[in-house]
C-alpha cells in the first residue's frame, strides 16, 4: 500500500501532469493493490495511450479518436493477472508518429533528467514515469524505435522484443506488420522478467565466452561526446571481443522506413480518420501520414525487393558477432530545437533504431553513462529470439577490475575456467617490473608464490579485467596462502594480482630464472 501512496506523492512532487493522458484515481489503484498476487504484485505499471486499458479511453494520443476498450489489450491483461497494477495511460507523440514527444495535444513531454530537452517518443509519458520513479514497469510501442529512444534520454532500459513475440491485439496500429509491444524499466534484469512473463518461447541463452560484440567501424555525425562515450560504453563489456563491422546494410534499410513506401502502412492505419478530422491531429503527424496516401503500389514492391537484399547483407554481418553494439540515437534535442525543425530533428534520430523491425531484429537499449550531464544510451542488436541472449550480455556491462596472475590461472592453465567464467577478458601479456621472485609451491594443483623481493627479476604476467560484480567472489575463492596484493607491472603501473605469504616459500624451489611458470613446467 505504502508504494502507491509513494507514487502518487511522487507525481505531485514532480508535477509533470504532461506524463498522463489518464491517470487512474489513487483510492482505486489501492484497491487493486491490496489484493494483487502474483509474480509482479507490489509493481506499478504505466501504459502507453495507444494500448488498451479497461476503464479509460484508448486515444493514441488525439482526443477525437478516443474509444473505450471493452477489455484490457493482452498484454496489459496478462501483466495484470501476474500482480501488476495499472496507475494510468500515458503521454505520445500522435498516432505513434515521432521520436520526440512533443507531437501531442497533451503537451509535450519533458525528459526526466532536463525539463528543457525532450523526453524522446513516441512512448515518452511511459518512459518518464519510470524514470522519475513513479511506476516501476510501462508499456510502450516500436516500430522506428519509439521503445528505445526514450530510454535513452531519460536514463533508463528499453526492451523491444522479436517482432510477433507479444500480440499487438488491442493496440492502436501504427504500422501493423512491424508494430512490436516494448517494455520500460529500470534495470534490465527487470525488463528481461517482464518479457518472461509476458511469453514462454524460448529465446536464446547467454551467448559463449568471449561473446563477439559488433562494433561499426563508422557511426556517422552524433553530438559532441558521443563519439568518446560509445568508445567507452563498448570496452566496458567485461568478456566481449569487439568486432569491427560495416553498418551500412543497416542504414540503408532504416532509411527505407520513412523515405519509401513503408510510411504508407501509417495512412492505412488511421488515413481515412485523418483524412475526415484533419483540425484534430497534429500538423506533423498530418503532414506525415497524409503524404503517404499518393505513394504508388509499385514503390512497395521495389521497397520490399531493396529490403530483401538488405536483410541478406545485414543478416551475413549478424551471424559473425552474438551481437551488434550501436549508440541507441544520435543526439539529444532541445524542445526549442525540435521545435524549429520538427521534421529535421526528428527525422535523424532514428538512424541507429528505423531498422530493427523491418529486419525482424531484437534490440535491448541500456544506460551507459552520461555527456555533459544527460544520459547517454547503448544498444544490443540481434537476430530474431535473441532477446534473453541480448539480456546476458547486457549483465557483463558495467565496471570492470583488473587482475594480474602468473601461474595456475594464466591462458590455458587448470583454474583459467575460474576467470573465463566470470566473463573476464585477457587485457595484456606482459611481465612484472624487475622487482620479484617466483617460487614453486607444494599445492594442488601445482601453483606458483610470488613474493617481491629486492634481488627480484621480470615474470612472465597475465592482465585480465574482471566485472566489478564478479571480483569479490573471485578474490573470496583465493586460498591461502595465496593472497590478491599490489603487483607492479613492467611499465610501472601497480594492478592487483597474486602475490604469496612470504611464509609459505621457505624451503620451496626459487625458479625465478625460468621467467615464468609456464616456463618452468614446460
């Protein structure tokens, strides 16, 4: 009971009414609550207004399109049956026509983390809520990457799943043969369980490790440190080896989303609505949908041979790495600069997302860190029923730890798998500075002692970088007398590594003269 009465204090702090199109009354949500059960009871769900909810009007964001749904859509009904609680429908760009959040008559909706930039569409409300911690799932919608590129800007993960794995039934199409039900959370463990529970097909486990992570060898114009924190966010991976690739297919095929005859799917969708209010839809959205009703029925069929050959190409690239990394958009705009050039600005920050569904990927948006004070996104991109795959790997993001070894967990010695496991990765070979002496221990199996020492030499070393998650339960496994210390390296650098109590090497072998442990079993 407590969490919804922290939710709905949350939104008068905030005071950001422009999340909602509507917002359910707080005494009936606590009803709900107090006998939820299930998996997800205690968790709080935003929904987005193109999506059905029972008891409040399906709008997609234009009031004179409302309707009221006789059931909740199902995923809305199957997320509610497992526990969760529906506190609203929220805030998007028309007719799910924009990656911006602002093409609304509800207003547009502000990022979470600078009221002066946009939120991102077109599931802006649903991605703010969940940012500024007022619900703790929410449903959105993809079809050009309006799951994904809220996220992004607000801070948070956006998950869209395989294109056909949740029903769109009860959802406002947009463009009804890609269309895909995307999930908002704040961790990705989370939105990953929400999938679960929202499908039982199995898809895909956590990849081999090294896993292969693509990587383009050129992303094009972004903002100004975009550039420096994609770099950073790929190395920060633990277990990845970085695949440079060509994106191009990629490209080519998200341009044909808008700039083809795809768009005319819009105008089947809601055209002749338009068509017969065009005072109430928004003059982007118009704009947009409406051009798309003298598209030529040839220009589809040349369309879908150009994204045949595409797939082709894109596919081959796929099938070389587990998956592709991207930054999730390009930049994030002002209100006043969406504003200025609502076409224009819009129009570029769809180059990383327009393709995933025309080529029946999956794709996973994650934080990853920040440019000058704004949340900085990345994407995981793979092949269709990769999603959970998608999910492992963003587990190896984060910080990572370096560690330095010289004997039993060197490549290819017998307690190597206690490294490769954790999803460590192989920094350097390398030696330690002219400063130690390595012994040969009586253990099981055979280890080496290193102990530094003032007469010392150069030892063969490995560098391994280890997740932060997984460092602790590594150096807690290390035996005695073993011990993790400062070790220095040969370029003067100190990491931590494998040392040994100077006890233990009285009367033991001194083989510092072979340079190496696996010198000296060799």
């Amino acid at each position: 009971m407590n969490r919804v009465r922290q939710a709905y204090e949350r939104i008068r702090q905030v005071d950001r009414p422009e999340i909602w199109i509507d917002l359910r009354p707080e005494s009936d949500v606590l009803s709900e609550f107090a006998s939820a059960s299930g998996p997800l009871a205690g968790k709080l769900l935003a929904v987005k207004g193109n999506i059905d909810v029972a008891g409040l009007p399906t709008t997609a964001g234009c009031p004179d399109y409302a309707y009221q749904p006789s059931a909740d859509a199902p995923v809305v009904a199957r997320l509610r049956a497992l526990g969760a609680v529906v506190l609203g429908t929220t805030n998007m760009d028309q007719f799910a026509t924009g990656l911006v959040g602002t093409r609304s008559p509800y207003g547009a909706v502000r990022c979470a983390v600078d009221p002066s930039r946009v939120s991102g569409g077109s599931s802006a409300g649903s991605a703010v809520a969940v940012a500024l911690g007022i619900a703790d799932l929410a449903l959105g919608t993809d079809t050009a990457g309006s799951g994904r590129v809220p996220a992004a800007f607000n801070g948070i993960v956006g998950l869209k799943p395989t294109r056909g794995l949740l029903s769109i039934s009860g959802v406002v199409p947009a463009c009804r043969s890609i269309d895909c039900v995307s999930i908002f959370a704040r961790t990705a463990p989370e939105a990953s369980f929400a999938l679960s529970c929202l499908t039982s097909e199995p898809l895909g486990g956590p990849p081999a490790l090294p896993y292969r992570l693509g990587v383009p060898v050129e992303l094009g114009p972004l903002a100004p440190g975009w550039d420096a924190a994609f770099s950073a966010a790929s190395h920060r991976f633990a277990g990845a080896s970085l695949v440079p690739v060509d994106i191009s297919p990629f490209l080519a095929a998200a341009r044909l989303l808008y700039e083809g005859a795809f768009v005319a799917e819009r105008y089947s969708a809601v055209g002749s609505f338009i068509s017969a209010h065009p005072d109430s839809v928004d003059p982007t959205v118009r704009s947009i949908i409406s051009s798309a009703a003298s598209l030529p029925a040839w220009q589809l069929f040349d369309d879908f041979a150009a994204l045949e050959s595409l797939k082709l190409a894109a596919d081959e690239v796929m099938s070389s790495v587990d998956a592709l990394l991207l930054p999730t958009t390009t930049s994030h705009p002002t209100l006043a600069e969406v504003a200025a050039d609502p076409v224009g600005v819009n129009s570029g920050l769809g180059r990383f997302t327009n393709f995933a569904n025309l080529l029946d990927y999956a794709a996973l948006a994650i934080p990853a860190g920040s440019v000058d004070g704004l949340p900085f996104g990345v994407s995981l991109i793979g092949p269709a029923h990769s999603d959970h795959r998608l999910s492992a790997i963003a587990s190896f993001f984060g910080d990572t730890r370096k560690i330095a070894v010289v004997g039993a967990h060197l490549s290819g010695q017998p307690l190597n798998h206690e490294l490769v496991s954790r999803g460590a990765v192989l920094v350097s070979s390398t030696k330690t500075a002219s400063a130690y002496r390595l012994f040969a221990l009586d253990t099981s199996p055979p280890k080496p002692g290193l102990v530094r020492a003032g007469d010392g030499a150069a030892v063969e070393a490995e560098v391994w970088e280890l997740p932060v998650s997984a460092f602790g339960s590594f150096v807690a496994g290390v035996p005695a007398p073993m011990a993790i210390g400062k070790v220095e390296l040969a370029d003067g650098t100190w990491v931590p590594g494998f040392t040994c109590e100077p006890f233990a090497v009285s009367g033991a072998q001194d083989i510092t003269s072979y340079g190496g442990w696996r010198a000296f079993l060799s």
